[in-house]
C-alpha cells in the first residue's frame, strides 16, 4: 500500500511540477496564482482514496463499491471546485482547466491501477 501511495503521489506531484515549469516559465501569461492548489487537492484525494480501498480490500465486492463512490465523489468535489473557481477567482480560466482535467485524468488512472493492484491481491 504504502508503494502505492507513494507512486500516485509521485506522479501527481511530477505531472503538476511539469504543468507549474510550462506555465510559469513558457507560457507565463496563462500562469494563475492558485495553481499551488491543484496538486495538493488531487495528492489529498489520492491518498485518502488509496487509503479506503485498502481498508475495504478484504471483501471485493465493497471495494468495488468503495472504489465507484469515490469516483462519484470526487467528480462532484471537482465540478464544485472548477464552478467556485470560475466564478470566484476567474483568473486564467482556461489555463486553470486545462491543468485541472489533465491532473483529474492523471489522478483517475492512477486510482484506477490501484485498484486493479489491491483486486489482484485478493484473487
């Protein structure tokens, strides 16, 4: 488990180090100053996911429902998120989405082989 943690955490983490130097450093004018918050609401959601499925692990099929309410979670949490953002800080809106959905897509596939790994395990 704690691989696995470590792993997803990882590739939120680069994934977001990159988008950051792109922005910040190439592409400066679509550069927003909330974009601190990306990796560290996907790492979060990440982690705490990782984390139920692998307290549910013992019975497949309630990681399976684990595992289908966190995606409806966190895609509510996300919509929520991106609407608040657009509508309160609308800063770079375009910019802010795009790094959005590409670290919810990075986060999604990684939350998916994670469950495929702890299935695996239990046969």
């Amino acid at each position: 488990m704690r691989k696995m943690i470590i792993l997803g955490i990882s590739v939120v983490l680069c994934c977001s180090a990159l988008a950051f130097f792109l922005l910040y450093y190439v592409l400066p004018q679509y550069y927003f100053s909330s974009f601190w918050m990306l990796p560290v609401y996907f790492s979060v959601l990440l982690l705490l996911e990782i984390l139920l499925m692998n307290i549910f692990k013992e019975k497949s099929a309630k990681t399976m429902n684990v595992f289908l309410i966190t995606k409806i979670v966190k895609f509510l949490l996300s919509v929520c998120l991106i609407v608040l953002y657009l509508n309160v800080v609308a800063e770079n809106n375009i910019a802010f989405s795009i790094c959005f959905l590409l670290l919810y897509f990075v986060s999604l596939a990684l939350e998916t082989f994670a469950f495929s790994e702890i299935m695996k395990k239990n046969g």
